[in-house]
C-alpha cells in the first residue's frame, strides 16, 4: 500500500458527518483527487466518497469501464425506475446486500477543475452514482438494508471494531 489513507470502516462516525461543498477548485483538491483515486485502486474500490478517508467534502470518484468519474457537489436532478441489486462498500468489508436503487439518474455535479457537469448513467453505473452520493449524504448501505439485516450487520462490524482496538 502506498496510500497514506486508511478506509474509514462503520461505525467510524466521521461516515455519518454532514460534509461541506467544494469552493476552491485549486492544486490542493487536484492532489486530494490523485490522493483518493490511488487509494480507490489499491483497496479495489469501485468508488470512493471523501468521508470514507475521514474528510467531510462533498467529493466522490467513481471508476466503471475505464472511465473515472469525479463528482463534485452533486445533486441528482433526476431519476426513473428502481432496480435492486447486490452492493457493497469498503466501509464494511465483506458485507453485501440488496439494495434498491433507480434504473437511471442524471446527476449536476463540477468536476475536478469546477467546470459543472450533468452525467447521466443507467444500470450499475446509476447505482454506483448514487452509492456515492449516498455517502456524501451520511447514508450508508445498512440503511437501505432490511431492519433485520441492518442490525446483524451493525453487530458484526461493532464486534470487528472491538477486535480490532
Ligand atoms: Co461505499
């Protein structure tokens, strides 16, 4: 590992925090980008929201057929259909579950340089956008796990923090 970043696994509280808009689009959020793409890639991330490396900035990247998305201040403007599928989270290494998610989102959000953008995706990557910006909102995939399924999770993973400290 050559990432100076550590994921942030639940219940670390800072995934739970309200996270701040992006403003200055200058080098330093250019190597926070650099910064959290190698830490995506050597985690084997699909996606990666800023809490998730203990910062509340409403940044998120997201790397899905070669392409890497970088999404900055997002609001998903709109949506269609639901779909549910198998998601996981490098917060909570090990755990799936099913998730509903829309079939397609179009999303405004800046990129890396503050120029806006409106993506719009359908399918896995739909999900993985909304993933993402689930996490720049301190919701996680327990919460739209099932009562039952989110609390056999919570205990498992307060059971793995206990181990671990
Ligand atoms: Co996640």
């Amino acid at each position: 590992m050559t990432t100076k970043y550590t994921i942030r696994e639940y219940p670390d509280p800072v995934l739970r925090n309200e996270t701040k808009l992006v403003v200055n689009f200058d080098e330093d959020l250019r190597e926070l980008l650099v910064e959290m793409h190698q830490a995506m890639f050597e985690y084997d991330g699909v996606g990666l929201a800023a809490p998730q490396i203990g910062l509340s900035r409403k940044i998120a990247i997201v790397y899905y057929e070669e392409k890497l998305y970088t999404i900055i201040n997002p609001e998903i403007v709109e949506s269609s259909g639901t779909e549910s599928g198998e998601e996981g989270c490098l917060s909570f290494p090990g755990i799936y579950g099913s998730v509903k998610r829309p079939e397609k989102v179009t999303i405004k959000c800046q990129d890396g340089k503050g120029n806006e953008q409106v993506l719009e995706a359908e399918g896995f990557l739909a999900r993985a956008f909304c993933h993402e910006i689930d996490h720049l909102n301190g919701v996680l995939i327990i919460d739209h796990f099932s009562p039952m399924k989110k609390n056999m999770v919570k205990r498992k993973m307060l059971k793995k923090g206990r181990e671990k400290a």
